[in-house]
C-alpha cells in the first residue's frame, strides 16, 4: 500500500532550500538527454556531464533538456546555478511528495505534475513525480526514474510531425503535459476493467476478498484524486497566465487539456460513487445470503422438530398407550408425520420461502 | 453497461489535432443534408459531396448543414478547411467523449451536447454527441447517426411556424439546444416510471433484482448527470455571451432553456435522492424478513423442544417410575404438554410475535 | 405519488412560446375577478370576459386582476397581448411545473410561486403554481384553480386595514408573496406534528409502516425543499433589484419575507436532519429486536437440549445400566436436570441476558 | 422536545407589522429597569411605566432600558413609537421565532440574538430570544422572561470595572453580546459531558435507552447550530459595518467576539462528528452482541445435537443390537459422547469462538 | 480524551481583557530565553525577569523573546505593556483554546499557532499553543511549555546556516512557522502508521478493540484537523499580507509553508476517508463472520436433526414394527442415516456452505 504522507525533509528541521532526497536510495547512474531544435534542425544528445546543456546556442532554437533521476543532489544544484533558479524551487524538485502545482517566479515558471504508471509485477497504480521548468528558450523536465510518457512528443519532434518544430519551449511543455493527462486515460481505463469485473463478482459471490478489492480501488481512487484535482487548478492558471514565457497562441491547446483534465476528474468522481454503490451492493448481498441460510435452517427445524416430538410421544413407556397395542398404529405414526410436513411445507410455500 | 471513459485518442500520444474517430468502426454512409431559408423561400436538399454545401448564396439567408456520422474523417476535413475551424475543434468533433462545452473563437462558436435516446433493444439511455457550429450565417450540426429529436424544427422551418424563418443562426441554434433539452424530459419520466414501479416492489418483494435495479437506475442518473451539469453552464455562458454572433434577442430565449435545464438538474437529484432512500427502504425490509424468519424459527422451536423433552422423560428406562404404571399417565403427560404450548403461546402473544 | 416530472410540452418540440398546458384538462370555468383600488376607493367585481379589466382608469389607482385557472388558453393570450406579455412568459404561465423565478422584462416583472395546501383527503401536500405579473399600477395573478392563501389580503383592502391600500402595485405584489410564504409556515407545522407522532412510534413500534411513513414525508420534505430554496433566491433578487416598478420603500418589507422564507429552510433542513436521524433509529430498532428474538430463541435451546439429552440417555436400551435398577434413578434424573437448568440460569443471569 | 417550527402569526395573513407575541400567555408582569451611566456616575432603577425612561437626559449619557417580558404588547407599542421604531422591527420583537440577525435602519441596529439556558427541571436546553435596539446614546433590550446572563455587566458597570463606563452605547451592545456568547461555552462543556457519559456506556451496553440519548443530543445539537451559524454572520458584520452608530474602535471587540462564536461553531461540529461516530460504534456494539448470542446457541447446539443423536440411536428397539448386550455397552456410550463433544470444542477453539 | 471546549474565561462574565489563565495550574518557573542577532553577532541569554529584554539595543540587530510558561500572568501583563499589546491580545495569549489565527494590529502583527507533540506515556497526540507577536525587529513567542520544535532555528541561528542570519524578523517568524508545520509530518506519519496496523488487524480480527480504535484515531484527525484548517487561512493571509512588517521577499517563503499546509490538510482529508472505508469493512467483516457461524449452526442442525428423527421412530414402543425383529434392521437404520448425511452434504456442497 502506497504511503499516504512522508516527511518533506529527512532532517525535519533543516533551512529551507536544504536539498534532501526523499525516495529511496538509488546506485542508478542519472540519465540526462539534451533535445535542442528549431523548425529546420533538430540534434539529441545523452550527455555525461548537465554542464555539456549549458552551452549558449548560436540560433534561436529550443532546447529541452531531460533529467531521468533527482537522486544527484549535485546535478539538480548545477541547474539550478545556471538557471538561477530559487533554492525553494530546488528543494521542491527533489521533494518527490508535492502536491501539483505552478509557480511564476519572473524568469522562469515552475510545474510539478504527477505521472501515473501501472506496475505489472505490483498489480498497482505508481505514481512519478514530474517537475518542469520553463524559461524562454528551454524547458528542462526532473523525473524520478526513466521510462517516461513522452515518447510519442520525442518522436513527433524527430519527425517533425505536426506543429511542435515550429512552435516555441511554451508549445513543448504544453505537449509534456498534455501527454500526461493523456496517460490518465490509459490508467482509468484499466481501472475502469477491474471495477467492471468486480461488479460482476459482488453479486455472484460476496466474499471477503471482493470487498478487499473494493477497498483498495477505492483507496486508488483517492489518490488519484488528489493527483488530478490540483492539477486541473495547474492548468486553468497556466490557460489564463498573463506571462511573457507563456504565448496567447498556446492559450487555446492549454484549454484542450483543460478540458481532459475535467474529463478524467469526471470518471474519478463516476468511479468513486460506482464504488460507494458497489459496497452497498456487498454489504446487502451478504444480508440476503445470511437470510438464504436462516431460512433453511428454519425449514429443516421447523419440519424435524414436530416429526421428531411425535417419535418421541411413541417411544414413552407408560403402561397403557392404547396405540401401541394397535396394527395400524405404526402406519398410523408415519401418516401424522407425512401430515404435518405436508402442512409445514405447503406454509412455506405461502410465505414463497420455498 | 456503458463504459465511464474511453482513450480520447486511439493512439494515445499522437499531435494535438489529429482527427481519430473513437467510436467503433461503421461501415454507414454519412448523410449530409442542407437547409438554406429565409423568411419568404426555404431549399432543402440532400448533398453527396459535402462541397456543395460551401456554394456562395445569393441573398443573406441561413444556412444549415446536418451531418449525420463523424466516422468519414475526410468530410471533417473538408467542413474544416473552408470553415476555417481549429484543429483542436475538428479533434473534439470526432471524439465521442466530449463534455458538453461553449467556445467562442472569434469567426465562429463551437457547443458540444450530449443528446439521449432509449434503446427499447437493450433498454437502456444512449448518449449521442452533438455538436454545432455557429457562424455569422450558418450553423453546422454534427451527429454520430441517423435519427434525432430535431424533426419538429424542420417541420417548423418548411410550415414557416413560429417565427424560426424570421430569426438568425443564433437563434437555429437555440432551437437545436431547446430540442436536445426538450428531449431530457422525456427520458427522465420514462425514468421515472421505473423509479416508480420499483418503489412499489422494494417494500412488497426486495429481491436481489431489485436491488440491482436500483444500483443500475443510480448509474444511469449518474451519467445522465454528468452530461446535464455542464450543459447548464454551457447555457448560462451563452445567454451572458458578448458576441456579435448571437443577438441580444435571444438572450431571453437561452434564458428559458436555461430554465429547462435547471429543471431537468432538480429532477435528476431528486430521484437521486429518492434512489438512496430506496436503499435504504431495501436494506431494512431484508432485516424485517430476517426478523419475521427468526421468529418462526423460535416460536416453533421453543413450543416443540419443551415437548420433545416431556416425551423423553416418559421414554427413560427406570424401572421405578410411577406414572407409567397408572392409566391416566398417558392423557396426563399429553395434558402436561397442551399446558407447555398455552404458555408459550400467551408469551408470545404478549411480545406481538403472533 | 406526485410526479417528479412532467413533459413541459405536451407535444415536445412546438415553437417556444407556443402555449399548451400541462395539468389535467378541467371543465371548471375560469374565475375572473377584479379589484380596482386607492386610498380613498375600492371596486370588486367578478368579470366574464378578461377585456372588461382592461378598460382605462380615470384616477392612479391599483388594479389587481386574479385569474383562477390556466386551462383556457384564449383568456392568457388575451392578457398577454393586452399586456404586451413575451410569448415565452405566456408559456411559463400555463405551464404548471415552472421553478419559482423572477424575471424584470423591462415594462413587468413576471415572479413564479408555488403555493402549498393540504389535500385533507389525499393526506398530503399538493403544490398549486401562481404567477404574479406586476406592471406599474397593475398586478396581475394567475393561479390553477380557486381556493387560495389571499382571503386576508383581500380584508385588508376592503377593510382598509395596514398600509396596503396607501401603497402601490409593488406593496400589492409584496403581500400576495408573503402571504405564499406565510402559509408555508402552517404546512410545516403540520409536517412537524406527523414527525413528531413518528418519532414516538420508530422506537415502540418499528414496523413497515412507519419505515413508509418515514419514506413519504422524506420524500414531502424534497419537493418541499425544491419549490422553497429557488424562492429564496426570487426573494432575495427582488430586495436587491433595481427596478422603477420596485420602490425603495418594499425593500425593508421584502427583507422580511426574506427572512420568514430563510425560517422556512432552517425548519425543512432540521426536518430530514431529524428525519435521517430516525431512519437509523429505526433500524436499530430492529436489531435490537432481532437481538431479542434471538436471545429467547438461544435461552429456550440453551436450557432444553441438556435436559432432552439427559432424558435419551436414560432411554437407551443397553442391559447393563445400573442406575435404571435403583429406586432413586428416576428422581436423581429431575435433580440432574434442575440443576443444569440452574447452571443455565445463572450464566445467562452473569450475561444479563435475563 | 422542542418545536421546530411555529406559526410566527397567529393569525396568518394579518397585515404586515401586527404585534402578535408568540409565545405562551403569561401573566407575569414586564420587569423594566433603566440604567443611565457615564464614566462619573450611574443611575439604575426599575419603572413602572416604560414612558419614565423617556425622559430627556442633561448630559451625555449612556441610557440602557432592559424590558423583561415581551407579552404586553403595549409596553413595545411605547418604546416602538417613542424610538420610532419600523412596525416590521416591533413584529419581529415579539415573534419568538427571528432568526439571529442584525439590521441598520439607519437612526438604530436591530439585533436578534438567541440565549440558551440549561433547565435543570426539564434536563434540556431552552433558547430565550434577546433583541437589542441600538440608537447613538440608547440601547434597548427585550427579553422574554426574567432571568439572562448580564448580571457581570450590570456589576462591571456598577463598579465601574474595565472600561464599559468610559465607553459609549456601541460598547454596551458588545458587552451584550458577548456575555450571551460567553454562556455558549458554559452550554457546550454541559453537554460535552453528556456526551462523554454517552460514550462510555455505548460500548459497555448498548441499550435502547443509549440510543435514545444519542438522538437526543444530536438533536440538541442541531437546534444549538441553527442559533450560532447565523450569529457568525452576524457579528461578521457588526464588525465591517460602516454606521456612526458603532465606532471604529468598537471594531477589535467584535473581531474578538467574533472569533469567539467560531470556537462555538467548531465545537458543535466536532460534537456532530462524534456523535455520528457514536452511532457507527452503538450499531456495532450490537452486531457484536448478537454475534455473541448466536455464538452461545451454535456452541450449545452443535455440542448436544449429535449427543442426543447418540442417546436416540441406543433407545431405539430392535431385537438385534448387540451393543445393548454387552456390559461394556453403556459406558462405551458415554465415551463416545465424551468424544463428540471433545473434538467439537477443539474445532470451536480453533475458530476462536470459545 | 481531550476535551472538545473549555471555558474561555473560568469566571464567565469578566470584562474583557481580563488575563484569565486557561490551563491546569503549573508551579513550574516560567522560562524566558531572549536571542539577540544580526548578521555578524549572535548573543543568547536566559533571563529572570522579562523586564531585562527591553533594553534598547545599539544596532540594527533582530531580537527573539522566548516564553515558555504562560501561567505567570504578570509576566506576561509586563511584554504587554512594553509592546503596547492590546488588551484583547493578552487575553487570547494565555487563554490556551485559540483558534489558529492572524490579526494586523498595525505596529505589530498577532498570530495564534498549534503545535502538536505526541506523549509517549498517554499515547496520544497533545496539542499546545504558540503565540506570536512580531513587531519590526523583534519577535515574542509564548508557549506553554517547555520542549518546543524550534531546536533546529536555534542550531541555524548559532550557526549562521541558511539565510536566517541575513534576514530580518519577518523571516524568523516564518521559520517558526515552517518549524511547527513541518512537525505535523512527523505527527502524520505516526498516525499512518497506526492506520496501516488497525487496517491490517479489521480484515483478521475484528475485534471490538478495533472498532474502538478506528473510533479514536478518527477523533484525533478531527481535532487536528480543527488545528490544521485555519492554519490554512492564516498563512494564506501571511502571504498575502500588505503590511510594512512583512517584506515582500518573505512572500516565496509563506507560498512554501502554504504548499506544506495544504499537503497535511491533504493527508488528513486522505485518512478520514480510509478511516471511514475501514469502519465499512469492520461492519461487513462482522456480518461476514455472524454468517460463517449461522453456516456452521445450520449445518449441524440439518444433518443431525433428521437423524435423531430416524432414531426416535425406531425408538418408538409400537407392538407392530416388523422392522424391529428383523436382523438386517440396526444396520439398515445406520445407512439410512448414512444417506440423509450424505445428501445433506452434496446439498451444502452445491451451496457453496462447505
């Protein structure tokens, strides 16, 4: 189960803007790749080194400079010594539990997003912090670790297909972004199957482990929620910002994944009340299976219990049972038995309980 | 049940404004139908080539453009191209999973709906998108198949009622959106109809059917919800609009559809309402069936149990057990046993069981 | 049951503006009565046909016009046009399941009321609409059949009691809405005594019934609910507004029926609070009954099935049972018997059980 | 149990600004007493007639007129035309049931307040009405009944504590209001502990009457919240109101009080959660319980049920079985039950039921 | 348990004001520790009497006055009257019930705080104030007690680590107010893990200590929550504030703590929602287990009640059985109960029961 918080600095206690990692500890090296292109040309790079990025430019190109890792505090500080970027920013950047949200910081803005990728092996819903710095030439995304939703933008951008050659960085983080809302959808989608399959079981057969399912998709729900709502606040503000760094062109695509934003907060919301009725569901369910088992109960002793007296009377032992002396006495037993079942069973069938 | 969300693109990750048609694949032709009037002529024809749509008109008359089926992605393209709409525009056309939405984009407004039609076949509400283009002369109506509710608004237009003729685009397009409200009202009673027939078996007979009844009217509000709350606001936004392509004559027009909407919304939240107190109603008539079950279970087995140990008593072996010997031992113990059973029944009488 | 909605047109997709009404159709005439009155004056007389009211007056003098019934079309379309009503306020008139509103069209303010009656012989609270359509000096009301809450105002003004007849038109308006929102507070005690007879019942009785009951005022309080909040909002709109045909004077007047409709809502939220809180009073209710149902069930088998036991045992048949031989056998065995019994006794005594 | 709602006109549909008191008859006479004071002297005495106190003062004086008793309506005729009072204001005085509110009328601040005090005979809370009539050097209070919570003013004023006689009349409605506040908190620490006592006990034994007290705080509870939410708005805006009446300085004060009632609102909602909270656990306390009695039954059941079978089996007559023959045969029987039971409370010791 | 509400004043009544202190009566000395500093100097001093902090400082230094202990009032009567404190400060100051809070009283700025600590004997979070008062070059804070979150300032002030240093009183105030929000992460994660032991034990066992459990980590988020929400609001305004004691270089920082806030609202919001879904699984998980005993009960009821039927009936004393004188009848009987197990069995088997 995924914590709900952590703390935000190791050393509770530290100044602010005091880098501190707080994932686990990795040996894996940090991957860096440069992307700079304008509308004729484009060059990618893995360097070694962030400072190889720093280079100026001799046209008036982009440059998109990917950081898979935010476990080298050294590199994230070299950045943010050539960028001028805010110690607080800094500090955000490695903090892998903020909230989604957008900074204007004058020079720069700063975005914090959530990527969402379903582990195979975990059968759950992993959440990635993503960080993007936007300047007027550059955009520079922090991931926690490689493997990424933006393969399609990288391929566009080799291709040169569609528009993103000949827009500017504003263009390329809008792209960033709207591939992870786009991701959401993958997401929901999957998880929509499961809520559907576990429809079908909690009717079927109620058993401890659906409403365990039930729990933790519910559990799932929320934090996806609380990924998505202020990342739909995120995007409003970036659609209405009045910045330099920020074109009027973009406005209208900024609205596009506005627009996805709302709809995958609708499918939360959806799932979340499908959920909340699904436990109803259970929680009946359960109420009728136990009403199915009184009733047999209740059946079987209503039936026996009368038969059984009736043996019982025969077996006495006193002296003068007149019955007992007879030959149709015996037959006679069995008849009243038959008698009352019959009228036992034909009661039942009044109540429809048979 | 219908699916709560679906990729918006096919191909997750491709460029913004790629048109791909997200609902499953047909094989129909699309139907393309124009209607060009003025207050004294109206024309209306079937077109092949949706081109011929574009011809220059003569007199300053409103155009309106049908096209039944969003799967034929080059007449999109086409519409587009001389329209000059966005391709972000183009791109929520064709996708299905729309939320009803208003945009002003200068040249043209651009509403997304969503219209609902009972399927008597799988007895179940179908959404379908609708979308409608509004410019200065022309209103261009996209629908994903044949058969919609607006026939009453072409038989206005060919019998020249109510004064339609004498009106602009805008106000076409607030006939079109009065329609699609209009439409809502019957599906909620057709709705209500159920609501009502279930409130009458939920206290008579909670069977299981019931119940998923009751959870299957709750999505289906949840869905229709999810379309009529942002519709409202599509429709507030509209009549407070300031734009020259909708006149302040029709302000009091989407003013009383907003009405409807509101309406429809009341009415939604009131069966939700009265769906979860269905539940509840549910819920409880399941324990009082329980409780009448458990009660028939104890009055027969504390009359017969007593009883039954009576005749044991009689039954044991002792040699010195006088009352076997008598002749009145036999009618006594069966006396004996008619007391045990008026006493319980008294008891239970007492505590209203009986 | 009342409906929770109806087709606003009969015929879906008429013109706007078209009038049809939507209650059942009435063969009752429509009742027409006029009141022409100033400080000094007043005139009251029934009228045949509506154009007898529109004939001029020679002083400044209020006239107000009650229409009891809106089933005959011709009289609300003779107003209208003597009043120059827009068609779709017409259609808002005959249409019985209009939202409370207010809408200032310029020359009029046209205002939608629900007026609430206890129907002694259905037992239950039947909404009636009336629209109130004030011009300078003249109101004109329209409700759906007669019998209504205005036997006072009209004492009022024929008796010349209060400050009515040395207002105008607005003041006229004022206290037909207040009287509306006056006879809401005699609906809600009513309501409150049948809560309160319930609440004596849910926890004596919980049977069935009193879950319907529970049921049906819920479902009281949310049509309630719904004809009171939107009024709230009417009210409030109409202390504020800015209108010639409002004068400053009625302010503080429509701040006090602000006031009483804020009551209103207080008293219809702590209803279904209260009503809520009785549901799971009552089904605990059950449980707790059930529990007891089951304690006796528990007690009886506890106690007797030892004691049948101990009485098959000296049933059986074997040769060799020394007990059976003695004198003492059979008593021993009742000793034996009272004292598991005993033991039973006490242990469901230390249970609190007895 | 208190009403929720009256009738606040006896007679419904009189004019607006009829004095109708609301509450019981009473014979009491009204206690008035008038406190003039400024910061060197103070004068205090009761009256007889109210017209005593309209004396003129011949310094600048506060005047504070407190009027126990709001049946005789005359008495409040008096002050309404003296003061020149709005005949709506005067209603509103002695309509039991205002909402707290505040009201500048210009040359006066109405306020309602609502004052709770703890009957010790009945052992529930009763809401006294207080309205206070605010002019430059005059302040007005209407009580119902003798008895309040501003004795610590009357002494502070007295003894010329603090700084109320340095202060004009603005001071005194605060010094008013906050004593009313002030005995909130004395109201809630009584029912917090109740709730409390209700606490302990719904886990130890979850008796009807538990529930009982549960719906009656929770009722309490609601009627306390309907009395401090609007006193929040309403000292909200005391506190930014922009009157010559209240002086800037008097601003701090408010905030204060103001401050004061939200800790109230707080503490309601927190006893609102608990409360629900207790609901959840006095449900399951029951579940528990009668798992608990189904428990006992099923032990009991499945350890005698098979003995007995065992008993039946060796009474039953058939000439050849030859265990009945065997002198080991009884006890064999013995141990066989011996077994049974044995190997039944092993499993039940697995399960952990015993 | 914590109390919900406490007096604010012990004597209800007094003048406001009035230093009234709130907590238990504490014997211990209060200490007062007074921090001197500028960029190049740092002197640190415990002082006896508060009286010694006054003195005028010959530089442009920073000065913090610490307080721990605020039930020493003259102590606090003499900071006020040095700082010329309103009144209504002092009062909130040593009265311990504060709502977080933040009032501009223009030569200072007042903010009320909560720190949480967790007492290790009483397992329970504890709650104690911190109030603050920053003027332009100094910064007063009281507490109740010693043992505070603010070691770390003290350490980076000793140190010159950071920038606190370099920064003036606005800065510190902010550092204290990062130290006592970054501390509610540690009191969050606490509380986690608690949550994901109780979720652990609801599914294995749930126990009524579980349920009392839920019941109260779901009071501790309440109260903290009333903690954590206006903390909120106040920081919020921080930010946001126009005042010349707060420079707008500060403003980053606020925004930073402000993120913080919202991250610990989020993980409270986050754990009342998963405390509520374990209160379901409690619920279900007891009438899954209520239902596993009525299975095991009706099992052994139906098999062995038919069985016991059979016995009884050849148990009975009839003269005319001929099964009984037959050899092959004692086995006979045996398989016959044989069967009727065997049915019964392959019965639950399809149920599912076994």
């Amino acid at each position: 189960m995924p914590k709900i918080i952590k703390k935000t600095r190791t050393g509770i206690g530290l100044p602010p803007g005091t880098l501190v990692y707080t994932g686990e500890r990795k040996a894996d090296k940090v991957k860096i790749t440069e992307i700079v292109y304008d509308e004729s040309e484009i060059q990618e790079k893995e360097v070694k080194d962030v400072e190889e990025c720093f280079a100026p430019k001799d046209k008036p190109s982009v440059r998109w400079i990917n950081i898979d890792g935010i476990h080298q505090l050294d590199i994230i500080e070299k950045v943010g010594k050539h960028f001028n970027l805010h110690p607080l920013v800094l500090e955000d950047i490695v903090n892998r539990e903020q909230r989604p949200k957008m900074e204007d910081l004058g020079d720069y803005v700063f975005i914090v997003l959530k990527m969402f990728q379903f582990d195979e092996m975990e059968k759950r819903t992993k959440a990635e912090q993503i960080s993007l710095v936007l300047t007027s030439d550059c955009v520079i995304s922090f991931q926690e670790s490689e493997g990424d939703v933006f393969d399609p933008i990288r391929t566009r951008l080799r291709e040169n297909k569609g528009r993103i050659r000949k827009m500017g960085a504003d263009y390329l983080v809008y792209s960033l972004i709207d591939a992870v809302v786009d991701n959401y959808f993958g997401i929901l989608e999957r998880l929509g199957e499961t809520v559907e399959e576990i429809e079908d079981k909690v009717v079927v057969s109620p058993t401890p482990e659906v409403l365990q399912s039930i729990h933790s998709l519910k559990r799932e729900m929320i934090l996806l929620r609380k990924s998505v709502w202020p990342l739909r606040e995120v995007i409003n503000r970036l659609e209405r910002w009045e910045s330099p760094l920020i074109g009027n062109a973009i406005e209208i695509y900024f609205r596009d994944v506005y627009d996805h934003t709302i709809q995958v907060i609708d499918a939360i919301e959806t799932f979340r009340d499908i959920l909340s009725g699904m436990l109803d569901i259970y929680l009946s369910s359960i109420s009728n299976r136990m009403n199915e088992v009184m009733k047999v109960l209740t059946i079987i002793a209503t039936i026996f219990i009368p038969l059984t007296l009736v043996a019982g009377i025969y077996g006495m032992n006193f002296k003068f049972m007149p019955e007992l002396e007879q030959p149709w006495g015996y037959p006679m037993a069995y008849l009243v038995m038959f008698a009352i079942s019959l009228v036992m069973i034909v009661y039942f069938r009044r109540k429809k309980w048979i």
